[in-house]
C-alpha cells in the first residue's frame, strides 16, 4: 500500500478576513499581484535591479541614509537577533526596556548572546522614563548597548526615542530600536532621532506578508561590529556575511525569498506613492478616531495616556465579557480578527490593529459596529450609534 493512500488534505481555500488583530495586516492587491510574478535567480541581474530600488525605497521609509539597509531573510524577530548577535559578546553590558512582552524577548535573546542584561521594568502599557534610562546609563561602567521597543505590539505603548538616543550617545552606548509595529505607521526618523539599530517586520504597517525584517544600522554600529574579538555567533545572521550579498558584490550568503522581496518591494512602492508624511497622519487620525469611538462606548483604553500607538489600540475588556468568545463571535459573524492580550494582560485586553492597508476609514466603522453589536448581546450598556458618531467626528475633522 502507498503511503499516498493514508494521506488526507482540504484544498486550500482560505476565507477572506479583515485583519485588524496585532498583524499581520490585509495586503494590498499590488502585493498579492507582485508575490505572483515569475521566479527569477537570486543573482540575477534583474532581480539586483529589484533589490537596488528595494534597498532604496526602505532608506526613505526608514528616513536614513545608512548604506547598509536592507530586509533580513526572515520574521521581525530574526531583525531583533541579528540586532543583537552582532553587537553583543559575552560579558557586555545592555539596558534592555521591559514594559511588555517584546521587550521581555529582546532581553532573552540578549541574555543568550551573552550578554550581562539590566531589564529597566515599567509596567505594561507604560513608557521607560528618560530619568530610569539615564540611572541605568550611569550605574555602569561601560554599556555596550541600550535597546527599546518603540511600539509594543504587546501593551498599545508608545515609546519615546529621542531622549534616549541622546542619554546613549553621552554615554557612547550603541542605541536599538525595534520597530515592528512602527515603521511604515507611526513617524519613525533613523537618523535625525540618532538610533544606530533599527530593524522592523513586513507584516504590519508596511501591508506585506510575514517573512523579511527591514533593517538598518550606522557606521558607528558597524565600526562596533568590525571591533568584535570573537565571531557573530550566528552565521544565518551575521551581518558582515549578509552585507557581502547586498552590497554591490553581490557575494552568495543564502538563496533569498524572491516572491518575498517583490511583495516588500510592492509595499514600499506604496507607501512612496502615497507619501510617508501622508501615511503617517492617516494612521493618527484613524488611530484618534478608533480610539474615541471605543470611548464613546464607554470602554477604557490601557495604554498610557500621551504615549497612545495609532497603529494598534489596547483596550480593556468590560467586567461580565468574555474574552476568547467575544472574539470567537467577531470572527466568526463578521470576518474580523482582532487580538487578545499576553502574558499579565491575558483575559484583560483586546489589541485593535490599524495598519497599512487595514488602516481606513470604513474599517473603523465595521468594527465599531460590530463590537456594539456583541457588547449589548453581552448585556454591556452601549449607546446605541455613540462609538460611530463620534469615530465620524474624528475622521470628518480636518
């Protein structure tokens, strides 16, 4: 008997879904389109085109000038280890932000690159004050490395960077920053906010399935890279090997995702068309007007007051609801996916995303509606319209 003939499988047939969970994100049709053109090499000379304007079009969303800039063959968080594996060695010093799960990660993986690892802790959906960075700062004698989330997808946390780019470079520490639910949604300025380390995800505000991290990093980082006395401890990552395949020599590391970075090239090309200034105000206002229209509702938000993501909104599940079922309901009656909370947040909160091409105006609407509808099923006391109305005042304001 073949084993063909113990083998059962559905025909693939996904349903069509409004993605508004943590990411990923709806793709643009563009995207789709471009994931379906022809395979070529990886060193052939048009897919080098290809990576060229890519390599082009992610320094403008970044806002940088760093020649090396490019997407690393893998997830958002391949971008934070390659952040790290490269930059750590046993016995360095880092000051890692812990205020929710990302950050809780990145000072693992530190900590696996062997690297002596100060968590500064806020609670979740609370920023790392400037005043803690700096004690953390001064405490040591040398820190090789400070890293923070600017948007923790975990919490609706917006993090602020400036300051802390500023504590780093005075005490001539090596500053990260992760933005995976950032780049492409919320203003992210590489080298005007001085970070030396940046890495992202496609799958979120840039509207392109999950698979490659953006990167870039400075000459001050890679001076630090090329100081090191022992060897990058991972060789898929290693950034002076990655580099060799993305410079102009075009040197063979791995065998790219081509249809990945033809969907990544796609996504960039949007987002240039519509103006990374432009897209950054339309993710504040529909951000600002979610946001309202939950309140309207009478729900309350989690994250801090002032330091609100636009791109992905955490609000508290009302006392009486259930969490997994009320979510079950959303997805299962109106296509929408939305997300619950980790770790202490389980149970507590729902995650709203609004990024790249999931980010309109009609969205906003259906998920307002939606979430009024199974809130009063609940036996939650909603105003029947409040939460659209004043979403609408939101997005009709100039």
């Amino acid at each position: 008997m073949s084993l063909k003939s113990n083998i059962s499988y559905k025909i693939l047939n996904p349903p069509i879904r409004t993605l508004l969970g943590p990411g990923p994100s709806n793709v643009h049709p563009r995207v789709e389109m471009a994931m379906l053109a022809p395979i070529v090499g990886h060193l052939d000379p048009y897919f080098v085109t290809v990576m060229e304007d890519t390599m082009n079009m992610l320094r403008a969303v970044f806002q940088t000038e760093n020649e090396l800039t490019f997407p690393i063959s893998g997830t958002g968080s391949s971008g934070m280890e390659a952040s790290l594996c490269n930059f750590i060695q046993p016995g360095d010093v880092a000051v890692i932000g812990v205020n929710g799960l990302f950050g809780e990660r990145m000072a693992d993986v530190a900590e696996r690159c062997g690297a002596v690892v100060e968590q500064l802790t806020a609670e979740w959906g609370h920023i790392i004050e400037p005043d803690a960075i700096k004690a953390a700062l001064k405490k040591h004698k040398k820190v090789k490395l400070l890293g923070l989330i600017h948007a923790e997808t975990s919490t609706g946390a917006l993090q602020p960077l400036v300051e802390a780019s500023r504590l780093a470079k005075e005490y001539d520490t090596l500053f990260l920053a992760d933005t995976v639910t950032s780049l492409g949604g919320q203003e992210v300025l590489v080298d005007e906010w001085g970070i030396d380390i940046c890495y992202s995800g496609t799958q979120k505000c840039l509207s392109c399935p999950p698979g490659l991290s953006p990167f870039t990093v400075n000459k001050k980082a890679l001076e630090a890279l090329k100081s090191r006395t022992s060897k990058v401890q991972s060789w898929y990552l290693d950034l002076s090997l990655l580099s060799s395949y993305w410079s102009s020599s075009r040197f063979y590391h791995h065998t790219a995702p081509i249809s990945m970075v033809y969907a990544l090239h796609e996504a960039l090309a949007l987002i240039i068309d519509e103006g990374i200034d432009n897209r950054v105000q339309r993710h504040l206002k529909h951000g600002a007007a979610l946001q309202a229209g939950l309140e309207a509702m009478g729900l309350k938000l989690h994250a801090q007051e002032g330091h609100r993501l636009s791109t992905l909104t955490a609000v508290r599940i009302p006392e009486g609801v259930e969490d997994l079922k009320f979510r079950q309901r959303l997805l299962n009656e109106y296509n929408i996916e939305i997300g619950g909370g980790l770790g202490p947040l389980k149970g507590k909160i729902w995650r709203i995303g609004l990024m790249g091409h999931s980010s309109t105006q009609h969205n906003i609407i259906l998920v307002l509606s939606a979430m009024e509808k199974l809130l009063q099923l609940d036996g939650f006391k909603v105003n029947p319209g409040a939460g659209v109305t004043a979403a609408l005042k939101v997005l009709s304001s100039n």
